[in-house]
C-alpha cells in the first residue's frame, strides 16, 4: 500500500506564509522540522510532511489549477477547528465543512496566496 508522504506549497512572501502556516499547523498538532535556506519551512506530524517554499527554479510561485491538499482529521469537530482557523488567519472560505455524502465531511478553503486545502472526516468503514 502507498501513502502520500508530503506535500509543498509556492510562496512569494516567506515572512507572511510562514506565520500563517505556523499558526494552522500548530493548532492541529504539527511542528516544524526544516527552514530552507532558500526561504521556506518543512513540518511534519509524525506521519507526513507539508512545506512552504520559495519556489525551486527561482520564479514566482504560482497556485495551481486543480491542486489541493487534503488534511485529513479523526473528528468533523478537529476539521472544522481547522478550517475555521484557516479563516481566522486571513484565508478564504471554498466551501463549509459539511457532510457530503456516506458521512464523509469536507470543507474548503485558500490560504493568503490562493493555494486549496481541503480539510475531511472521513468514518471507518463497519467490519
């Protein structure tokens, strides 16, 4: 079986993202675990990465069409806490946490520079 093991964001503004990110992550738990030289930071939780990061090659960050990251909490409670501190920080709604279907609970919403992040319950499946 295969998981995802990190995912990364573009910024422009290192000093503002990094506050932001600080913010969210840590009220869910994460801690930071690498600051690039470059400018940007790794987090992690025990079981993933999610960085921050001066783009690669240099140019402007961009948001990407169509990418999300998904955070992924054991409570519709713990997913809505940090869709509404996403808020809270400046970001913007995409979408109420709400159940979506089968139970499955997801919210949407942009941090300062656009990038998506979806926030979901998801239940254990019955034995």
């Amino acid at each position: 079986m295969a998981n995802t093991g990190y995912f990364t964001v573009g910024t422009n503004d290192v000093d503002k993202a990094l506050a932001f990110y600080d913010a969210l992550l840590g009220s869910a738990g994460w801690q930071p675990m690498f600051d690039s030289p470059r400018g940007g930071r790794l987090y992690g939780n025990g079981a993933s990465l999610f960085g921050v990061f001066r783009p690669f090659d240099g140019n402007d960050a961009t948001v990407g069409n169509g990418t999300m990251c998904g955070f992924v909490f054991d409570s519709v409670d713990k997913a809505a806490a940090f869709h509404a501190k996403v808020l809270e920080l400046g970001g913007t709604n995409e979408g109420d946490v709400s159940d979506r279907g089968n139970g499955a609970t997801f919210g949407y919403c942009r941090d300062l520079e656009g990038n998506k992040l979806c926030v979901f319950h998801y239940p254990t499946p019955a034995a």
